[in-house]
C-alpha cells in the first residue's frame, strides 16, 4: 500500500481528533529506531483501533475488569497481539526490522545500539534531576517520588527489553536466511519469526503454587524451572496496558468466554469412543481451579493458553518466532501414534467423575474447569441487573447480563425468550401455555428491536475482531497465511491488520457462526 | 298488535289468557317482532303480558348504558346484547352485564363501543360462561391485555376482532390458546397481527371454521399450518400482499373442506397458485378474485375442474374475452357471477359466459361499459332464473333491451338499473317481475309517471326503491308506488323536483317506511313530512337536506312520532333552534347532519346537543366552532359524540 492509502486510511479509521492525540503521545513517550516514521504511521494505525474499541466497551464491565484481579490478567493474557504491537513496541520494531530486512544487518545493530545509549543518556538525566530536587524538598512528596521510581522502572524496564531483543536478533537472523521467505517478507514472517524448541514451561513458585497442566495437556513431562529472569518486563506490561490495551482485551476476552461457556456440554456430545481407547487424566481441584496453567518461563506472566503464552513469548526474542516455536505442541508429535487423552472430574460421584458407572469423559482441559465450577463450586457471581442469577463461571455472568432484561418474551410457564417465534414455538409445542402480557403494555416494541439490531450489529464486528485475534492464540496457523490484500475493507475493522497486509484467512471463518452463539467454537479451544 | 288487541278485549272478563300456557304465548310473541313498537304496547297491556313478554325476550338493543341495570333485570333470559347503538360502554357497564345476564348471556356485540377496557371484558369472561359470540370489532384502542381478557372466556366460538389495530402476536396468542372452541375469527386490519400469531391460531384451535385475514402482513410461513385446519371452510385472504403462489402451493397437500376463498387485492397470486386449488380445494363452492390477477385464458384453464363452484367474483379485474368464454367452458354452470367494474368485458365474452351458465341466478356487471343490447338479449335468453341483475351504467345498453329484461327474467327480486337509458315501457315490462323487491333507478333520466305507475301497480312485493335524480318523476308515480306497494320501506327521491307534498301524504300510508330521503325536493313542506312522521313511526334515517319548505312545524310531529329516528340531515332547511331543540327528545337520535341553518343560534345549537344524549355523531359548520366553548365539546366527546367540521360555502339552490 502507498504512503498516501495509508494517510488516508489512518483519517478514516480515526476521524475524532481526540483519537489522533493519544497514539503521538505515545509515540513521543517510546521513541523508536531511526525508521521512527514509519513505525509511528503503523503505531497510530493499531491504536486508533484499539481506542475504538475502548469507545465501545460497556461501562460495567469496565468497571467489573477492575475489580477482578484474576480477570485483568486473564484479559491482559488474551490480547497478545495487540500487547505486542504498542506496549513492547521497542520489540515489535525491532521484530519487523529485522523482517524487512530479512540479513541481518549490522547498521540496523548500530542503530539500535545508538538509539540504546541515547535513552540510558536520558535516563542518567532524569535520575540526576531527580537527585537534585531531593536535595531542595526533603520528604513529603512520597508521590511524586513514587511516580517517580515508576517512570525510572518502565524506562529501565524498556531498555532491558530492547537490549535482549537487540542480542537475540542475531542468532535468529542466521536461520532466517536458511530458511529463505520471499523478499518482500509476508507478515508471518516478520510477525512469527522461527523459534527454535520453544516449548512452553510452567512456572511453580507463580501463582498460587498449582501445579502445572500443561505437562498433561502436551504429554511431555518436562517441568523445567526457569527463575523469573526480567522481573521488569511485567510491571510494564502492565501499566502500559491498563490504560490503552486493558480494555480492548476485556472486549476480546469477554467474546471467548461467551462462546467457551456452550463448549462444554456440547463438546463431548455425540462423541462415542469405546472405553479405554483413550486415556484418562484427572487434575486436582486446586489444579482446575488456578486462574493460570501456562506460564512464562521468563517473566513469569501467566496465561490460560499455550497459544496465548506462544504469542507472548514472541516478545522475548527472535527465537520465539520461527514457526517451530509457534506451532502448536502437538503437531510436532502428530507423526507419532496420537494417544487420545480425556479427562476426569476429580469429584466422587459425578457422572464425568472415572469411577462413575456411566462414565463421560471431559474432552478438554477447558471443559474441565467449566464443568467443575459449574457443578461443584458455588456460584459466586450474581448478575447486577436482575440479582436473581448466579453463576460460578465468570463467563455465564458476562453472557447472560449481555442479555439480562433482553428477553421480553414471556411465556405463562415463566419462561422468557429472546425471539417472539421461539416464544411462539414453545407455545405452540405444549399445552396450556400461554404467552404472558405485560401489565403496563410498553409502546413501541420495533423501536427497541432497532436498538437491538444495531447492537448486534457492533458485536459483530467485534466479535470478527476477537475471532481474529483469539485464533492467533489458538492455533496462529491461519495468520501464517497471510497475503496482500490491501482493498479488502474487511482489514479496517480489525486491530491487528497492518498498514501493508491483511490477513487472509480472516474470510475463512464463517460469519453466521459468530451470530449464533449456541453454535460450537471448538476452534477457539484449547489444544 | 290488532290480533293482539281482539283478544285481549275478549278475554277481558274471563282471563282466557290464564288459560294458554306460557310456551304458546311465546309462539305468538314469535310472530311480532318485526316492529319494535308491537311489543312495547303488548307489554303495557297488562302486568301479565309485561311479565311474560320479559320472559320472552332474547335479543336486546339498547340505546344508552345508563339504563343497562334497568332493562338487564327487567329481561332475564336475554342471550343477545347488541351494544352496537350504544357508543359509550364504560367497564361498568361490562360489570353490571356481567353480573347480571351471567351465564345466560352469550353473545355480545361491541363493534361499536368504546370506552371499555381489559377489565370489564375480564368481568365478561369470568362470569358469563357461556359467552360463544364476541364482536370487538373497532376497538382501536385495545391492546394485548384486553385480548389476554378475551382468552378467558374457553366457550368462545365467533370472535370479531376487526380494526383492533393495536393487538399483537401476543394477544392473538393469548386468544389461541385461551378459545380452543373457536369456529370463527376475523382479524381484519388487525395490522400488528403476523405469521406467528396467525399460525398459532392455526396450530391451537382446530375447530376453525371462518378464518378472516384481510390487510394483515401476513406471508407464506402461516398458510400451511392454516390449511392443515381440518374444518375450514371460509378463509378470506383479502389484501395480504406478502401471499403469492408458493403459498398457495401448499393448497396442493390438500384442504377438502374449504368451501370460501377469497383472495382479493393479492397481487403476487397469478394462475399459476390458482391452478393448485383444483388438486386441493376440490370443494370450493364460492371464489373471490377482485382486483386481482387479470382473468385470462390461463386463468380459466387453471380453474377449468373446480366442479363444486358456485360463485365466482372477479370485480374490479381486468378481463379477455377468450377468459370469459373459457369460464363458460367449465364443466358446471355457475349460480352466481360478477363481474362489476372489470375492463375488457364485452358482448363476445359475455354472451359466450352465460350461454353456457344457464343457471345463473345473480349477475352482476356495474359498470361494464363495453356491453350493449347483444349481451342483454344472451343474458334474458339463456338466464332466465335470475333474481339479482346489478347493471349500473351499462350506458351502451338501449332503451328496447330492458323489455327484454321484463319479458323474460320473470323471477327477478334485485334489480340496479341506475344510470342507464330505460324508459318508461322498460319498466312496464319490467313491472311484470312481481316478486321484485328492490329496484334502482337514479339518474334514468328517460322514466316518467306512467312507467313508475306500471311498477306500482304490479310489484306489490317492493320494498326499496330508488329514484334519486329522475328527474321525470313526480307526485302521479309516487303515489302509484305508495297505493301498490304497501311493504315499501325505503324511498329515495331526491332531486325529483316536482315532488310536492301530495306524494308525501300518500307514502304516509306505508308505515313500514325506514328511510325516507328526499334532498332538493323544493315544493315539499312541512305539512308532507308531518305526515311522513305521523304514519311512519318507524322512520329511521331521514334526509331533508335543501329542502327550504321545511321548516320547524315538521320537527314537532316528528319529535313526537318518530321515536325511532336515528340519523336526520337538516342541512339547508329552514329549521331552527326550536325545530332542533324538539329533534333533541327523540332519545334514539344518534347522528345529526346540521349545516347552513339560517335559524340556527349558537346556544339553540348548544341546548340541543346537549340535550340529545345519545348523539353520536354531529356534522356542523366551523362557523360554531369558536362560538361555542371547549368545554361543551369535551364533555360531549367524553358521552361519545364525535364532532366533525364542515366549512363549506353556503350554496344558493337553483
């Protein structure tokens, strides 16, 4: 795409000036490589698009992914591209620097290396400033001074980052050349660039001690302890993304756990497989019950997914991004005879529980948690709305409060329904029921429909942003496909299509599945 | 009433009346219901006679709902309330019917009511058990939850919910699962009602019968499930744009027991939908396609095997000659037939259609401009057992082809010959159709006194008769008409300007006359319409417009005669204040025309409306508007009269 499309572009996707202000401050705060023109058009590029989103996420969840501990990280775990993109841009630069130019080159080193020196330069600066103003105030301003440390932390934080990335480009940049992509460099060359053994390592001492799933999930027993080598990093992370990204992610996040909650039940329905034709895995409870199962082995992050962690450990250096490392873990083993795992309730007498006469196993780690909260936790979460619903899965809540109040359709049994004709089916199906009126009947039923539509409309598109980016983390075989195609409007909508690429097998997901929720997402599950 | 008399008067002293029992008492009751009046003076006979004509009474009318309680205990065994004279019907009125008639009751009409809600109709529901009737017709103000009321009464058969514009899917819903009885709905121009809660008719209520659903937007998801009904027998499909063939396709799995189908105004169904009747509807006796498809030759064909027909409409649609023949072609002979209003009929088609349909007892052809004497002389040859011929302007037609019409089809009852150029030995031989009951003759211009006379003389059977704008009729026909058809009970006359009082005192002598109008009649006089309301006690409508001779000596007789008046037009008269403050007392009084009165004061105008409570509806000019307060018109809109605004210039009459 020309310089000029791209203006252009940047002005349709941002057409609030407000919008136009935040990405140069960004920007100026992370000044980039000498190419900085260039990477400050893609930069604006991706942020006007997160900041859309930010303007349509709902209030309450906002205010809810506040609350949440856990559910702040879990969303900050699913938007690792965007993450990639602005926070650790010093990377992401230095990640499609050395795609463009795909040898390694020693300019490019130089470069860097000089543009390292100056920001240690500032930095000397800052703390010298602040030393002496220590000297004038004595105490009092604990919160300036504790901004202060902050800002000397992100800074340092910042350029640790970029020396590693710095030295791991090198090592990756030979393999690069064996492996010999197209010159013009397609984006999942310079996105996901050859890592080479990447395996994705628990961390015991994160979290709240669990154990690790994953060695269960991917069959190879490794449990490698790695000491959280870049403390900084996740202190970064996160308050970079607590104000631009943290938002965007709770919209993602909220779609997948949307369509996760159907998976369980549905996941193993119709599945027939002779006992003892595959094996049986039971966690423990504690187990199930940790927010995270995959960590970085170095920063220490958590993540629900191995995809997600794969898609964060791109930013630790070159050799995360060869499409070794990105694939999925079992691919790797799938010329081997795949043994095929399902799982146990670790709960005495549940029918998913393995000593149950009627055993049915759980297909997948996910269907695991969900099951297990949703049938022997407490459903600690009550919808705000109607305070009459309770859920133990935080993703039932979030779904059902999207329709809580919504379903005006009310049959004499109690039963309500989003659909008149669903109502109307129901009706029609039994015996004595009857649709229920209202006392005080409301006017104008079609203008709230309009409403409606509009909204569904606005989830749609994000929820075509969110397939995107979800299967990124999922399976990121899609997004290797990737090809040119710069007219498609389609690329406007997501947050993750850059300046000169789009992704093409974003046209590859059926739309109408994102319509119906109750239809499976088992693409969106985890391996 | 005489008999009546005769026998009481000979009872007197012995009572024989003691002797008859109640059932054959009742048996003469049966025999004079035709003029309210009777009954009324039967009953004021004597205490017996009031007791037992109270016991006998199954049908009420009544005017005003302030006397509801009265006349609900004075009648116990009522099971007809008509409540369509009755413009204001409030919730308690709903409950005092209720508790009163309770299970007795079971019909209702409120087509015409208003100011009643979902409660009072719950009330209806809840006690009168065995209501099976109920007209809501017009009850534009209705929502879900009067229908959800309506659901409650489980006995309901017929249900009219015609204009009740604000019901939805819910409330017909609520109706479905509620009446499972119902034989017959009618949800015309029930606009928010769809597929859903049409197909949950469907679905629910298995004994549907009648099924109306003109005008609603309705599409072809609903018809299969309304033509699996294994009882219907009538559906009306009138103006429902979103059927097209493909519905009708479903037609083809079958529907034995449909007998009516009208599909009028649907402009997606071609011959092609129409040709799955034929396998489907094999029974179809009565088809209606006004202003539908045109009538070709395909259509015809499409159509070709449908032997039980017996009434096909096609009004209003455009028309081939190769069509209508093709009709005639059918293998049954049609009883009834029309065609008014269709383009393209001419004589070649349609001397073909009747030749072959010889036993076509009503035609109609308003308006097929095209025909001339060769399609007359086709239809008196060959149709001779008509007793309706409708052939408003058929202009091309001469004056000799209505001898035809006279000499041959003998057993005519309905005759329309408006506009067209009969003359005066038309009519005598028309006059030879002695069981003619109804005939029109406005604007034919061509007839005179010694025609009508003829008319007069032999129809003895006439009761309606029109003569609006015939301008060669004056007092010798009328008379002729008044002294031989004794039975006559509506005469229209206006613009006959030579009309003078002379015919009013004559036609004074049929007192079964109902309607009486008489615009533009410039010689008649008060002293004629006094006449006109001494013997015509059961005058109803009454149109005096420019009638300047009239004047406020005829209101009074007619206030004090004519209780059962229910609409006058005044317009142009010479009646004043006083004229209308007497009209007032005529308690039935429910629509008043009023323009252009030059005697007419605002506070006369005033005393009157609001005298006359039962006013429904009152025509007057804007003039009154500003002269008369607000409030005056508010409170009479809350009694439910509805006002409406004329501000026309006051025209000199020739």
């Amino acid at each position: 795409m020309e310089p000029n499309d791209r203006l252009s572009l940047d002005a349709w996707a941002n057409p609030s000036s407000s919008c136009n202000g935040l990405p140069r401050k960004m920007s100026l705060e992370n000044p980039s490589f000498t190419n900085f023109n260039l990477q400050q058009q893609e930069q604006k590029w991706d942020d006007t698009s997160i900041l859309n989103y930010g303007i349509r996420i709902e209030p309450p969840f906002l205010e809810f992914n506040q609350a949440s501990e856990s559910e702040y990280l879990l969303s900050s775990t699913c938007n690792n591209q965007p993450k990639v993109l602005d926070q650790e841009d010093g990377l992401n630069n230095e990640a499609l620097q050395t795609s463009k130019s795909l040898d390694w080159d020693p300019r490019t080193m130089l470069n860097n290396l000089s543009f390292l020196e100056q920001k240690i330069h500032h930095l000397q600066d800052l703390v010298h400033l602040i030393v002496g103003r220590k000297g004038q105030a004595l105490g009092g301003h604990d919160q300036l001074v504790t901004q202060q440390q902050q800002l000397i932390t992100a800074d340092l934080t910042s350029i640790i980052v970029q020396l590693i990335s710095t030295a791991g480009s090198l090592l990756p940049s030979v393999k690069h050349k064996l492996s010999t992509g197209p010159p013009n460099g397609q984006l999942g060359e310079f996105l996901f660039p050859p890592l080479a053994g990447m395996n994705c390592v628990p961390q015991p001492q994160h979290g709240s001690g669990s154990k690790a799933v994953q060695p269960l999930q991917h069959g190879s027993g490794s449990k490698a302890v790695q000491p959280q080598c870049v403390t900084g990093s996740k202190v970064s992370d996160q308050c970079n993304q607590m104000d631009v990204t943290g938002s965007f992610g709770t919209e993602q996040n909220l779609s997948i756990e949307e369509h996760e909650m159907k998976e369980e039940e549905d996941a193993d329905e119709g599945e027939n497989l002779p006992p003892g034709s595959y094996d049986i895995l039971q966690l423990e409870k504690e187990e199930i019950l940790a927010p995270h199962t995959h960590f970085c082995t170095i920063c220490g992050k958590g993540f629900k997914r191995d995809a997600n962690l794969r898609m964060h450990m791109r930013g630790h250096g070159d050799e995360y991004k060869t499409p070794a490392a990105l694939a999925k873990p079992n691919k790797e083993s799938s010329l081997e005879p795949v043994i095929i795992k399902r799982y146990s309730c670790p709960f005495a007498g549940c029918k998913r529980n393995k000593d149950h006469k009627k055993f049915q196993p759980l297909k997948t780690i996910l269907c695991v948690k969900n099951h297990y909260k949703r049938t022997h936790c407490d459903k600690s979460y009550i919808c705000s709305r109607c305070n009459t619903k309770k859920f133990s899965v935080m993703a039932d809540l979030k779904t059902h409060e999207k329709h809580c109040g919504k379903d005006k359709w009310l049959c004499s049994c109690g039963t309500t329904f989003s659909r008149k004709d669903k109502l109307f089916g129901h009706i029609a199906l039994f015996q004595g029921h009857t649709p229920a009126i209202p006392l005080e009947e409301t006017k104008g039923p079609s203008l709230s429909c309009d409403k409606m539509d509009g909204n569904e409309a606005s989830n749609k598109s994000g929820n075509i942003n969110f397939s995107f980016g979800s299967n990124a983390g999922g399976g990121a075989q899609n997004i290797i496909e990737v090809k040119e195609d710069a007219d498609d409007p389609a690329s406007y909508f997501s947050p993750l299509s850059f300046d000169t690429c789009n992704f093409g097998g974003f046209h590859e997901f059926p739309r109408p599945t994102f319509d119906d929720s109750e239809s499976s997402f088992s693409f969106l599950e985890a391996p | 009433m005489k008999r009546q008399k005769t026998l009481e008067t000979s009872a007197n002293n012995d009572n024989l009346f003691d002797l008859l029992s109640e059932e054959i008492v009742f048996t003469i009751l049966d025999f004079i219901d035709t003029n309210p009046l009777d009954r009324k003076s039967f009953s004021l006979v004597c205490k017996s006679f009031y007791i037992t004509e109270s016991k006998h009474r199954k049908n009420l009318t009544p005017l005003r709902q302030e006397h509801l309680p009265r006349i609900l205990n004075r009648y116990p065994h009522v099971n007809h309330l008509d409540l369509s004279l009755c413009p204001r019907i409030n919730d308690n009125s709903l409950n005092v019917i209720s508790n009163t008639c309770k299970d007795s009751l079971n019909s209702i009409d409120l087509s015409k009511s208003r100011f009643f809600s979902y409660n009072g109709l719950m009330s209806l529901a809840l006690n009168c058990k065995n209501l099976v009737s109920i007209d809501l017709s017009n009850a534009t103000e209705l929502r879900d939850s009067a229908a959800a009321a309506v659901a409650e009464a489980k006995n309901l058969e017929r249900l009219w919910l015609g204009r009740c514009k604000l019901i939805t899917d819910m409330g017909i819903g609520c109706i479905a699962v509620g009446c499972k009885k119902l034989r017959l709905i009618s949800l015309k121009w029930c606009i928010s009602v769809s597929d859903l809660g049409v197909g949950l008719i469907a679905v629910k209520c298995k004994e549907i019968r009648s099924l109306d659903l003109s005008y609603l937007p309705i599409t072809n998801k609903c018809l299969p499930s309304i033509l699996k009904l294994q009882h219907l027998e009538d559906i009306v499909l009138e103006g429902c744009f979103g059927i097209d063939d493909d519905s009708l396709a479903a037609l083809k799995h079958g529907c034995q027991s449909m007998k009516a189908l009208d599909i009028s105004s649907c402009q997606h169904i071609s011959h092609v939908g129409l040709s799955s009747l034929i396998s489907g509807a094999g029974s179809l006796q009565q088809l209606t396609l006004a202003y539908a498809c045109p009538v070709t030759l395909a259509l015809a064909n499409s159509l070709n095997r449908l032997s039980m027909l017996q009434s096909v409409k096609l009004d209003g649609c455009a028309v081939t000659s190769a069509g209508l023949t093709a009709i005639g072609n059918w293998c049954i002979s049609l009883s009834e037939l029309s065609l008014s209003k269709c383009l393209g009929v001419t004589d070649e088609g349609l001397s073909s259609l009747v030749t072959k349909n010889k036993d076509l007892k009503k035609l109609d052809i308003t308006c097929c401009r095209k025909i001339t004497g060769v399609s007359i002389a086709y239809i008196t040859n060959s149709c001779t057992n008509l007793t309706s011929l409708r052939m408003e302007s058929c202009t091309l037609v001469p004056s000799e082809a209505f001898v035809l019409i006279g000499q041959r089809c003998q057993f005519l009852e309905e005759l329309d010959l408006t506009d067209n150029e009969i003359d005066d030995e038309g009519l005598k031989s028309i006059s030879r159709c002695s069981n003619l009951s109804s005939l029109k003759l406005g604007i034919c211009l061509n007839i005179s006194d010694e025609g009508l006379s003829h008319v007069g003389m032999k129809c003895t059977k006439l009761t309606e008769l029109d003569l609006y704008r015939s301008a060669g009729i004056s007092d010798m026909g009328i008379i002729a008409i008044s002294r031989g058809c004794p039975g006559l009970e509506m005469i229209n006359m206006s613009y006959c300007v030579d009309i003078t009082d002379r015919s009013l005192l004559s036609l004074s002598k049929c007192s079964r006359l109902n309607t009486f109008e008489s615009r533009g009649c410039p010689h008649i006089t008060s002293l004629g319409l006094a006449a006109i309301a001494v013997g015509c006690r059961q005058l109803i409508k009454l149109d005096i417009k420019k009638c300047h001779n009239i004047g406020d000596a005829a209101m009074l007789p007619l206030a004090h005669f004519s209780q059962n008046l229910r609409q006058i037009t005044v317009s142009y008269s010479s009646v004043t204040d006083l004229g209308l403050l007497a009209l007032a007392s005529i308690s039935c009084l429910q629509s008043m025309t009023v323009l252009h009165l030059k005697g007419l004061t605002p506070s006369g105008l005033a005393a009157a409306v609001l005298a006359c409570g039962g006013l429904t509806k009152v025509k007057l000019h804007l003039y009154f508007k500003s002269l008369l307060p607000q409030p005056l018109f508010e409170h009479l809109e809350a009694r439910g009269c509805v006002f409406e605004w004329r501000d026309k210039e006051f025209q000199v009459c020739p």
